[in-house]
C-alpha cells in the first residue's frame, strides 16, 4: 500500500494544509461511504457537493480531506486548494512519475478494456496494476495512479475512456504514459465528440500531452486522421501495426500481423504470427477470437515486446485470456448456445461481434438479439439504418430488435433483403423472454449497456469455458 507524505501533498497540489494530518496518509477516495483508515477523502463539487459529506468521511475513517472550501465544524485535517478535481490529478500524476516501473495506457473507440486485459496477462498479473471495471474516465485514472506501489508493482496498465471534448487533455497530462495503444478510431460517444476527426483529435491527446517520450502504438486506419498521420511523420517512437504479411524490407516504424488457421482434430486453432522490424517472425497461440480482437492482442504483445516480455512468455501466458463480463462469456443449456457480449456496442463493434458469431456458429440456426447503441448523436438513426445494411443474412437466422433505436436497424436489412418474417420488433425486454428461451440454437446478445439484455439469459444456461471474445466500447 502505498504511503503519502502530507508534505509532498501539498506541494505536488500547490495547496495548504489548514491543520496538518498526524503521520502518513494511505491512500485516496472520492465516496465517503467506502473510505478506509488512514485514506484521503477528495471532496469534489459535481452533482453532490463532497465537501457536504466532510463530516461523515471523517467519522468512517478518513485521515484527512482535499477541499476548496474549509469546514471548521469538521474535526478533520484539511488540505485547502483551488480546484479539487485537478489538485487530484495534480498528485496523481506526480506519484506516477516517482514510479520506477513502466506505465501503459490504452484508448480507442472499441477494444478498451479487452486490450488493457490482455497487456496485464501479458506483462504478469501478479506484479502490474491495473484498471478495474469502468474506471477509466476522469475521476477512476487518478484512483488508479495512486493505488501504484513501487514495492509490489513493476508495470501499471491505464485504460482512458471519455466522452467529452477536453477530457483526453487532462488525462494524457496525469498518466503521461511510457507506451499508449489506440486500439480503433470509430463513431462512439458521438453526443459529446461530434464526428470522427474530434474522437481522433481528442484519443491523440493521450500521448501528445504526455510528459514522457511516449511509444505510440496504434493500426494502420488511424493514419486517415490527421493527429496520428503527423506524429507518424515526425516521431521515431511510432510503431503502426499493419495487417498482412511483409513481402519486403518494411520500416522500424511498422509491424505486421496475420491470423493462421490450422484444422486438425480438434478444432480449427488460431495462431497469431507478427513481424516487427529488424527481428524473426514470431507465431503464438490464440484463443478463438473475433478479428477486431485479434488485432487488439496483435497490439498488446507489441506492448509487452517493448518492455523485454519474452517470446516464451507470451506463448504461455495469451491462451490463458478470456473476456471479462458481458463481453463475449459463452453460456449453454439444454442444448443451445448463448453470448453475452452486451456491456456496450457501437457500430465497430456490433459489426464485429456479429461477424464473429456468425463464424463461430455457422453451422447452427442463429437467433440476433439486438438493442440500440446509445450516444451517437443527431446522426443516430441513419447510424442505425447503415448497421442494418453492413449485416446482410441468409435465411437461417433471426433477428430480433428491442425498443425504439433497434427498430431503425430494420430498415437497412430489409434493403439488403433480409426477409420481413426474419425480422422482429419488440418496445420492451420482458417480450423478448418467450422467443429467446423457445428459440433451438446460437443466441447472440448484443446492445448497449442500458438495455440490460442479459436479464434475457434462460435460468438454465450455465456458462462454459468459451475461447470466444468480442470487442467492447
């Protein structure tokens, strides 16, 4: 557990203690019901004011609190600063540039939290720190830096996710990584980024305001946007990852990758070979993925190459990986199949969640059970209407659309001829569970997270030991 110097608080802050906390301080958090003894609680003004909960953090625990304004009435040492949010990340990022090890952060509009999985299984669970569940936005990035132990952790994985002009800025200044991965430039979060040149603009934040000299590792499509095209230009710390297999001499600021498939026995078994300049082709061992997937361990293991991960390592350690929760867990009962893969969904990824279902069960009668993608904008139900045509079918498959933004998908699979009685439309969740649980096949959830479409997941499905993953916004 990391320990914290009441003296370099305040300087890294550039506050004043009003009455100084008795001995170190253990560590930091912004809810005062989760408090533990010896932490800091940060009262931040946001829907809540923090500073209303100064006294109830102080009888749950608290050693002391950052304000910006003093209560006297509470019986609690107070650090007093201008702005309690980036006085926050002020000396999150000044503790994470005392840190000896290697920090990773990685960005995208899909993949996220899959990639920073990957990279910790990669660079060694036991000794590298990384972000838990959703905290990936301006408040969980300092959590995490200042959970970095120098005593137990050799490397810290960072995901950033946002939703806002400006946010990137804030964070790439507070992790300032040794290595950033862009895994996707795609239409997501679009209410609060507009259009695809602001998504670029403000994911190349990420390692522009960085304070290190930041190894960038991003695929091929990002270079249609300007941001990356220029840093690729001008930087030697670039590293673009190419699909494919090099027929020539190729630049130490390129690495390709292929996916191999080799039937035998017992299944088709996929292999991941990469080529990186300067260096012998090197093959591991994947689990069955989707391709958005394969590419997003194709950047996780040029990641852990930059830190001395060894070959054999890598061999070992990337079939252990298998996807978090809600994204792509296998599930089966009474002779049917299901995926879970609903903890988010944007074009990209619904695109590729489906085209990796469709792969993985061919042979089996497909039920799609599909909701809306929220957060996309005025331009939303056009963005809808194009899934619809970008997701053609035979007729062996179903598609059944739950609410109003679903319903839009319809319109662009019956112009790619999808058959009306292949189709259908339902206003609630609840209508779906009779269809789902008398449907005899492969079952794909997909949709955004506010739908809850796993509560249509029969009683009587018990997840398996599923090699599959989906990207995830």
């Amino acid at each position: 557990m990391p320990i914290f110097d009441p003296e370099y608080l305040s300087k890294w802050s550039s506050g004043q203690w009003i009455s100084r906390p008795v001995g170190n301080l253990n560590g930091f958090n912004i809810d005062s019901r989760k408090l533990k003894e010896g932490n800091i609680f940060v009262a931040l003004k946001a829907e809540r004011d923090g500073h209303d909960f100064l006294y109830a953090a102080e009888e749950n625990g608290a050693s002391a609190g950052i304000v910006e304004e003093v209560r006297i009435d509470v019986p609690l040492p107070q650090l007093l600063v201008k702005n309690s949010l980036i006085a926050f990340h002020d000396i999150a990022h000044h503790h994470r540039m005392m840190f000896s090890g290697s920090v990773f952060s990685v960005t995208g509009s899909c993949g996220k939290t899959s990639t920073k999985d990957v990279l910790g299984l990669l660079l060694g669970f036991e000794e590298t720190l990384c972000t838990e569940g959703n905290l990936n936005n301006h408040l969980g990035v300092p959590l995490t830096l200042l959970k970095i132990d120098d005593g137990l952790h050799k490397n810290c994985v960072i995901e950033a996710g946002i939703n806002q002009i400006g946010e990137m800025s804030l964070l790439g200044k507070t992790i300032s990584a040794d290595v950033v991965i862009v895994t996707l430039i795609a239409q997501s979060h679009l209410e609060g980024l507009k259009n695809l040149e602001t998504i670029a603009s403000e994911k190349a934040d990420l390692f522009l305001k960085s304070d290190q000299k930041t190894k960038v590792i991003f695929p091929e499509d990002c270079l249609i946007f300007k941001e990356f095209k220029k840093y690729h230009r001008e930087s030697e710390n670039v590293l673009v990852l190419r699909n494919g297999v090099p027929s020539t001499e190729f630049s130490k600021k390129e690495a390709f990758y292929s996916i191999w498939t080799e039937t035998n026995e017992i299944g088709s078994p996929l292999s991941l070979r990469l080529w990186r300049h300067g260096l012998p082709s090197i093959s591991f061992p994947l689990p069955d993925l989707s391709k958005g997937m394969v590419r997003n361990v194709a950047l996780a293991v040029l990641a852990a190459c930059e830190t001395g991960v060894s070959v054999q390592e890598i061999s070992e350690r990337l079939p252990q990986f298998r996807p978090s929760a809600l994204r792509g867990r296998c599930f089966q009962g009474r002779g049917r199949s299901y995926v879970l893969d609903c903890y988010n969904a944007n074009p990209a990824s619904m695109v590729d969640s489906i085209d990796f279902f469709r792969s993985r069960f061919s042979s089996y009668a497909k039920l799609f059970v599909l909701a809306g993608m929220d957060e996309l904008g005025d331009d939303e139900e056009q963005l809808h209407n194009e899934l619809g045509r970008d997701i053609s079918s035979d007729g062996n498959e179903m598609f059944l659309l739950i609410g109003e933004k679903a319903s839009w998908i319809s319109t662009g699979l019956l112009e790619q001829g999808v058959s009306e009685k292949q189709i259908i439309v339902l206003p609630k969740l609840t209508d779906a569970v009779s269809i789902v649980e008398d449907f005899g096949g492969a079952v794909l959830f997909k949709g955004s997270r506010s739908y809850g479409l796993e509560e249509l997941l029969p009683t009587w499905a018990v997840e398996e030991c599923c090699d599959g993953g989906q990207i995830e916004c």
